[in-house]
C-alpha cells in the first residue's frame, strides 16, 4: 500500500506541475518592442489609422509628434497606458468622420488648441534665442592684443576677455595629466631602483660562495626592467613635448593679429573720447564720475596713489591694512594697541617657523621633481 500511495502521489504531483505550468506567464527573452505582435498592430493598426482619420493636418502632425514622443518607452505598464489612450482616440476620429457632429466640434477645437500652443511654442523660442544671442554678444572673447605665453601647458596664444571654457578646461586637463606622469614615473624609478637593490644582493650572496637560483640578476634583470623602461621612455616622451611646447614660437600670422587687435583697441577709444567729446555718457564716464577726486589731481598720481586714495576715502575702518594706509597719508587715527602677550606671541612666532619650513621643504621637493622629468632620465640599457 506504501508503494501504491506514494506512486499515486507522484502521478498526482505531476498532473497538478502540468496544469500549473501551463497556466505559467512565460517572459519572452527578447523585449515587447520588438515582437512583430507588438509592432504590427502598433505601426499598421493604430498608427496608420490615426494618420488617415485625421480630421486636420494639425492633429495629423500633432500624432505625429507623440509617437516620437513615446518611442523609446521601454515600460510595458506605461506603453500600455499610451496605447489604450491611441485607441480611444482612433474611435473618436473614426465616429467624427462617420459623422458625429459634437465629436467634429470637439476635434475641431482640440486643433486650434494645438494651433495657438505651436504659436505660444515659436514665440517663446523666438524670444529665448533672441535672449541668448544677446547673452553671447556680451560674453563673447575679445582679442585684448596681449599674447597669452606659451607654457608647458599651452602653446601660444592670443589673449581673450573673457577666456573661453575650452582654453581653461585644455590647462587643466594638462596639469592634472602632467601630475600624473609624474606621480608614475616616481613609482617607476623606485621601482628600477628596488630591482637593482635586489640584483646586487644576489650578486653579493653569490660572491660570498652560495648557491641557489638567481631571479633578478644577470640576464633575469634586463628582462624585469624591460617593461619598466618602456613606460618610463613614454613617459619621458611627454615630458619632451611638454618642453617643445613650451619653446614653441609665436606664428607670424597670431603676431598680426595681436597688432590688429591692439590697433583697434587705440581706435575704439579715440571713438569713446570722441563720443564722450559731444556729450554722450558711457560706462566709462559713468566708472570716471564715481571715482570721487577732481580730474587734474587724478592726473597727477601714479596708480599706487590713486588706488590708496580711493581706498581711505570710501573705507570706514581704522584698523590692520585700512588703519596702515590712513596713517601713512596723514589721517588722525589711533595707533593699533598690541595686545597680544608674551606666550602667545611665542607661540604664533613657532607656528610662523613651522608654516615656513614646511614651505621650504615643499618648495624644494617640487625643484627635485622639475629637475627630475626636465630630462636627467636615461633609460638603461638592455641586455
């Protein structure tokens, strides 16, 4: 009985596994978008229907502009969410061409909608570009006429108000690729360094009369630093052209360019002095007359002057670098009180010397490295 029983269940337990299974979903390997029962009612049925029951080319256009729209769902739950919505549609443009009258109007509505929404659309792009040609207009590079030297980061270059983002992007890739040479040719120098270190200690254990088997003297060593040296000689060949670009000449056509931008420079202000002559205000003039000191005492200060002078005028403070400057032009301020005692002054006068020797030792290490990648490497030679 144990023996029937348990072959019963078996048999039983299979049926039910063969029910269920057919009852199972099944989730096809290849994405919905895909299937041709997806695709052909979608593009030949509902697609195609709502072209030709159209009642406008507005609409037409409009339906147009939501399939593209919605083409790149990916989401069953949304996709069909958006085709039911098709379909309902669809009905209302096929009982609107059988006839029905509200439905015409409805339609008929719904594209002046679409109409006057196109129109607020054009409009607003109109008026955006016209705002962001102006915004270019006023930020647009200018050639001042001063030549931007050429460095190990860029050749040269014309100077230009305000700089680009793609100049100052190019710099800054170029630092942060130089840093990184030289972070990696320090770790492959000490590298070749520690190679070395252990070849002369086989050398020596093998001198003193041991035997054993050698892995990286004699001809074991060429084959470690192989590797190495080729990316130090890469590595070496950025540094190079580095310093080429550095040493680059200025070409003769950037040369005129820069005396053209300077010519015009001298032109467009002999204009604003012309215009400003007949009565006109400028920015300039406006910059000129904020400046709060006549023009024939202006005249006769240096740019130092000018600059402490307007700075004690329109500062209210009498104290640390504004309180140095009135003092030294003859203002009635008080002397600054010291009143910092004698442990703390010790204290700040040793953090001093330590910022300071920090300084130095990071000034000095960053000589080390110039020195380092300017070319003192020469790559070993191979056996």
């Amino acid at each position: 009985m144990s023996g029937a029983g348990a072959c019963i269940s078996h048999s039983h337990r299979q049926n039910i596994a063969r029910i269920v299974s057919s009852l199972r979903p099944v989730r096809p390997h290849t994405p919905f978008y895909h299937l041709a029962a997806h695709r052909l009612p979608t593009l030949w049925v509902l697609y195609r229907g709502l072209l030709r029951a159209a009642p406008s080319s507005i609409v037409r256009s409009h339906v147009r502009e939501l399939f593209r729209i919605y083409r790149h769902l990916t989401s069953p739950f949304l996709t069909r969410i958006q085709l039911e919505k098709g379909h309902r549609w669809l009905d209302v443009f096929n009982k609107a061409k059988q006839g029905d009258e509200h439905l015409c109007t409805v339609l008929e509505r719904f594209g002046r909608l679409i109409s006057a929404r196109r129109d607020h659309h054009r409009i607003r792009r109109i008026v955006n570009d016209s705002l962001s040609w102006q915004h270019r207009l006023l930020n647009r590079p200018i050639v001042s006429g001063a030549l931007f030297k050429p460095s190990i980061h860029n050749g040269p270059l014309p100077r230009l108000k305000p700089q680009p983002d793609h100049i100052s992007g190019m710099i800054h890739k170029r630092r942060i690729a130089r840093k990184k040479r030289v972070d990696r040719q320090r770790v492959l120098f000490s590298q070749v360094q520690d190679l070395q270190v252990e070849a002369q200690f086989e050398n020596s254990l093998a001198t003193q009369g041991a035997h054993f088997r050698h892995f990286f003297s004699g001809e074991f060593l060429a084959t470690w630093q192989a590797p190495l040296n080729s990316h130090l000689i890469e590595l070496q060949k950025g540094f190079e052209r580095d310093t080429a670009r550095a040493a680059r000449p200025t070409p003769p056509d950037l040369l005129h360019q820069l005396k053209d931008a300077r010519r015009e420079k001298i032109a467009n202000k002999t204009r604003e002095r012309a215009r400003e002559a007949r009565g006109e205000v400028l920015t300039a003039t406006r910059n000129r007359s904020r400046l709060g000191f006549p023009a024939h005492v202006l005249a006769r200060w240096t740019p130092e002057e000018r600059k402490v002078n307007l700075l004690a005028r329109r500062s209210v403070g009498v104290a640390g670098y504004i309180g140095q400057v009135k003092r030294d032009l003859g203002y009635k301020v008080p002397p600054e009180e010291d009143l910092v005692d004698d442990v703390t002054r010790k204290r700040l006068d040793a953090l001093a010397e330590s910022i300071r020797r920090v300084g130095q030792s990071r000034r000095n290490r960053e000589a080390q490295a110039e020195r380092i990648v300017q070319g003192q490497f020469q790559a070993p030679a191979t056996a």
